[in-house]
C-alpha cells in the first residue's frame, strides 16, 4: 500500500539534496510513502502513482519532532512546587525527591497509564520519536521497572539511576555511587541504550559522574550528561571527553565549554522549557550556532521544572528568548534531536527514513514560531501510518 501526500505547499526536508537551505525546503511539493517509509520526494507536478493519496491542501509538511529528552515514568503531582516558585521559592535538584515518594509508591499499571498519556499526548502533537529516562524510582527494582515499562513505549530507554541521591543514601552518597554503578546498572543495562547522569551540585560531582557513565559505557550503555543546568560545573566538559552523544541544558557555558561542544561530537541539547518553567536565564543558542555547536532542541518532559510535552512550544520559546531562528529551531527539533539520540532514519524526510510526518495547519513551519500557543497539527504519520 502506498500513500502519497500532495499539494504540500511547504515541505521541510531537512535533506538540502531536495531543496533549498539546510531545511532543504520544496514548495508545491509531495511524498510518497511505502512500506512505512519515505520511498520519494519532489515537486508535485513530478509525483508518481500510489495507492491512496492525501491533499495536503497548500498546508506545510515537515518530519516528525524528535524529542530526545523527556522524563514519562512517575507518579504524583508537584503543582504546589510550581505554585511556590512561581511565588518566588528558586528551583533545586532536590525537589525530586518528591516525586521518587510517589513513583516508588504507584504500581506498574498506574506508571504505565501515566506514560501512555504523555507519549499519546506528545503524538497528538507531532512528536513521533521519543526518548524515555528513569530516575525517579532510585531502587535495583524501580528503576528496572520504570525501563521495562519505558522500553514497551520507545527504542529510546536512558538509565538514569543518577538523577539525585537516593533519600536512604544522603549520608553516604559514595554507597549510592556503587549502587549505581554495580547492582542497579546490572539490573537496567538490559532495558536501556543510554547511560545518563545529572552531573550538577546537589546531585553528582564530575568525578562520581564520571565513574558512573565509564560504568555504564562498560556495559553498552551509550552516555548522555545533564550539564550545566543550575551552574557551571564540569558536566560539558565531561560529555564531550567520554563521547557522548548528547550534553543536556548548557545553560551556564564558559568559552571553552562553547569550543569543545563546537570541536566534537557531542549534542548540545537546548531545554527552553525548564527555563520557563523555573525562571532561569535561558541557554544562549546564538552562541552555540554561531560557534559552530549541533543544538537540539527537547521538552525535558518531567513533573517538576518543565511540565510540557508541546516541541512546538519549545520551538517558540527558543526563537524568542534564546536567539534562533524559526529555521534553526525546526532544525533543532527535527534532525537535531534524531543527531542527538544517534539516529539517521528519522528526523528528516529523504528516501528510506522511517514515514514519521507532521502536517501543520498552517502555510509555513515559521508558524509553529510565528503562532505560539495555537494547536496547529492537522495530521501525523508515525511509521507510515496516520496516528491523527
């Protein structure tokens, strides 16, 4: 069966073989999709036959955001934390604590409808690839479960044992560092693909950091750092060195920090909503770019400084407080993210990528910049196969 989409008035192919800019943007264009993949791309005129077709009806088509930062697995509410910043208290890693209580406390099936909604809710929103952590279970048994239950949901799965200290652990962090890096990591390496550590005061220092991600790569685990967040710390440093794929916040950057993320491999991926949700000062994208920096763009999806599934949100809020441009920002959110999670079938749309399509209601991606707040998804395809 195949499907082709037409009259697609913008298409961001993020290829520029196709088209023009590094969006490699098409206008009065079409896809067509086969066997849940992109099989061709052009201008309408030149489309070949398919099975079924969809007028897109002048609107704008681009692939599917690639959220490759997001905390789904948890159970409990903290709107009075919100509700007390919001009055002036400041954000610290230790409010997630709070949540681990109720994580800890819910059953599987009450953790799993919880993440269902959110990744539906993501969907409906043209989030079509997603990336899952624990953290908030920081037992051998809640974080295994909180991956196994991730694992049936996204390919996606990061163990984050170290996101905070474990309560039972706060006068003897070094136990929990073993912890981590022993037990807890035998029990999770099965249903992860990442290793991932919140390398910040009030959480792990640069060398408990270290030890933890070295422990995870020796079992196949591919690194990813929460870095720089709150303050400057060694977090970015630390990414690029061990080669990891991706270094998370870059909120507080030195020079050097700027050059090594420009110089390797690493994803700088950019958080919007945690500044938002926290009132931080937002990470300076502008810098990063014009250093040269990979910049992704991701929700940081959790219940206690950014409680938002919404990439177009992000998407805006990166344009106007953080220096990009509406270009830029679709950049970040589509082919950035699939770079940051290592990923080469999605993120875009060329032949042979995996069929992961949204289609605005709208003219133009700039409007997901241009009309922040406003439910523009008229339609996504996860895997060739319409989800809305």
């Amino acid at each position: 069966m195949s499907t082709l989409i037409g009259n697609v008035g913008s298409l961001v192919t993020n290829d520029p073989s196709h088209g023009s800019g590094p969006l490699g943007l098409l206008t009065d264009a079409a896809v067509l999709v086969e066997d849940g993949r992109v099989a061709w791309v052009g201008p309408a005129g030149q489309a070949p036959a398919a099975d079924e077709h969809v007028d897109a009806q002048g609107r704008a088509l681009l692939p599917g955001f690639v959220d490759s930062h997001a905390h789904l697995v948890f159970a409990g509410d903290r709107t009075a934390e919100f509700n007390a910043r919001m009055s002036g208290r400041s954000y610290t890693a230790g409010g997630i604590r709070t949540t681990v209580a109720a994580t800890r406390a819910a059953t599987d099936a009450e953790l799993e409808a919880n993440l269902t909604r959110f990744v539906n809710e993501a969907l409906r929103q043209g989030t079509t690839t997603i990336e899952c952590k624990s953290g908030y279970g920081l037992t051998v048994e809640d974080e295994a479960r909180a991956l196994r239950i991730a694992s049936k949901h996204t390919t996606e799965t990061t163990y984050l044992g170290a996101h905070v200290v474990a309560p039972e652990f706060t006068d003897d962090p070094a136990a929990y560092v073993a912890l981590v890096t022993g037990e807890m990591l035998d029990a999770c390496a099965p249903h992860a693909r990442w290793v991932d550590v919140f390398c910040e005061q009030g959480a792990f220092d640069g060398d408990q950091a270290r030890e933890i991600l070295t422990a995870g790569a020796a079992r196949g685990l591919i690194p990813r750092v929460h870095a720089n967040q709150l303050h400057h710390g060694p977090g970015v440093q630390l990414a690029v060195e061990l080669g990891a794929a991706s270094a998370d916040h870059c909120t507080h950057l030195t020079d050097a920090d700027v050059d090594a993320l420009a110089s390797g491999g690493t994803v700088a991926t950019l958080l919007p909503g945690a500044e938002f949700s926290t009132r931080a000062p937002y990470p300076d994208a502008r810098r990063l770019l014009d250093a040269g920096a990979t910049v992704a763009l991701s929700t940081d999806c959790n219940p206690g400084s950014s409680f938002t599934s919404s990439m177009a949100f992000c998407i805006a809020v990166a344009v106007r407080e953080m220096g990009m441009t509406p270009d830029q920002a679709v950049w970040a959110a589509t082919a950035g993210g699939a770079r940051a999670l290592r990923r080469t079938d999605v993120g875009l749309i060329s032949p042979g990528a995996r069929a992961d399509l949204l289609l605005l209601d709208a003219p133009s991606h700039v409007h997901l910049a241009y009309r922040p707040g406003v439910p523009l998804t008229a339609a996504v395809w996860q895997g060739g196969v319409r989800a809305l």
